[in-house]
C-alpha cells in the first residue's frame, strides 16, 4: 500500500500505528473526515483515539489489511468490541461481518446477553442503531420468554443488583425490553426474522433500498465478491436468508 500513512494513537498510553490513508478513507466514513481540511487530524496527519482499546484497534488493523478484509478472531467479547468499534466510526462492511456473527450466535443461544455486554453497547452507540436493536432483543430472548430464566439462575443479590444498575443507568433498555416482548420476541427464532439485511448497513451500497426485492449486497456481511469469506470462517455464519426485511 504507497499511500501517505496517518499515525493513529489508541488508549491513553497512545500505542501507535501507522494506518494507509486510502484505506482509512476507502472504509470509513468518519475517518474520511478525519484526513481531510478542515480538521487538524488532516494537518497533523495524526489521529487520536484515546478511548479505544489498543487490542481492538489491532483486530481492525489486521482487518483493515487483508486482501478480502474478513474477521478472523472468534471469541464473542472481541467481535462485540469491533462491532462497537464499525458502529462508531460507520465501517460498514466491518458492521455487517460483526452483525452476521452475533446474529447467529445469539440465534443458536451459544451465549447470553450480561451486564458487561448491554453496558458497552448501551454506553458506547446511540439509540436507535442496529447494534443496540441486537442486543435488546438478544436481551429478551435471554430473559424474556420465562421467569425461570431469572429464578434459575440470578439466586444471588449482587447478580440482580448488576441489572438494577443496568437498567438505571440506560433506561431506554427498559422500553427496548418492553417492545420486543409486547411484539412476541422472546424466543430465539425471532432474532432470525427478517433475515441479516435487518441488522446490516448497506448506507455504502448506492441504489439499494431496504425491502426491494433486490438481493443482499452482503449476504454473508461482505460484498459478493468476497466468495471465499464464508469458506474461511467456517460454520459461524449462516446461509443467507431469502426474506427481505
């Protein structure tokens, strides 16, 4: 890559990249603003993100660089920092490869929705975004479907006063909880209705228009050409839905 680089500093020890600008502008939305006048980042060809956390960054780095840029790490926690890393600086190619991810994990129960998760979600992206839309509906297949899934497992206080903060501090899970229990949500089937194009971001896909009849640009989170991607990824992902949302 001969582009010029722009330094990227992450977390306040301000570990340090060097990022290819043209990759930066070619996914990144936010960053595309960032490289040119007038902000100083344009100027000092340096980016600060004192917030992130440096292994994530380094996840998007190596994601950023590949030829057919694909997610290689498979543990949920890093997949949810990326995913909350492509929300915040709108990647929508990253978005849509998280989003496949936590879609089917969520969907096959092979983890549940914390405290910890509905925290950095809920802390970190504004409401009303897809990430938050999975998550609270992961929440209520979670817990929502039967009381025993509190009784069985939240026997100790300090376990329910976790969620007593949660639901303190982000209110709006309460209302998010509310809906999807009041549409019928609350079982794992439903987080599949609708197909993966309801929590994708196809913003970067000119001509495309939710619920046409046209295909999914990015049926397995990336663009069709990136045929080798699900091969590479195993079984995580599954096939593509034929519903529209």
């Amino acid at each position: 890559m001969q582009s010029d680089r722009f330094t990227v500093l992450i977390g306040s020890a301000q570990m340090s990249f060097q990022v290819p600008q043209e990759l930066l502008i070619q996914h990144s939305s936010v960053f595309k603003k960032m490289c040119h006048p007038p902000f100083i980042e344009s100027i000092e060809r340096t980016i600060k993100l004192p917030e992130e956390k440096p292994a994530t960054f380094a996840n998007f780095f190596i994601w950023l660089h590949a030829l057919e840029p694909c997610i290689t790490v498979i543990d949920i926690e890093s997949v949810i920092d990326l995913a909350i890393f492509a929300e915040k600086y709108h990647i929508c190619c990253l978005k849509n490869q998280t989003s496949d991810v936590l879609r089917t994990a969520l969907s096959d129960n092979r983890w549940r929705v914390t405290p910890e998760i509905i925290t950095a979600v809920y802390s970190s992206v504004p409401a009303g975004t897809t990430l938050r839309q999975m998550f609270s509906l992961g929440f209520a297949v979670n817990y929502g479907s039967s009381a025993l899934s509190w009784s069985r497992r939240n026997t100790v206080t300090e376990y329910w006063a976790e969620w007593e903060k949660v639901f303190c501090d982000f209110p709006d899970l309460g209302w998010d909880f509310f809906q999807h229990i009041q549409k019928g949500q609350a079982d794992a089937s439903s987080i599949k209705l609708g197909g993966a194009c309801r929590f994708h971001d196809h913003s970067d896909t000119f001509g495309w228009v939710r619920g046409s009849n046209s295909a999914c640009p990015y049926p397995y989170g990336v663009p069709l050409t990136m045929q080798g991607y699900k091969k590479s990824f195993g079984n995580m992902l599954e096939e593509p839905a034929d519903e529209q949302a």
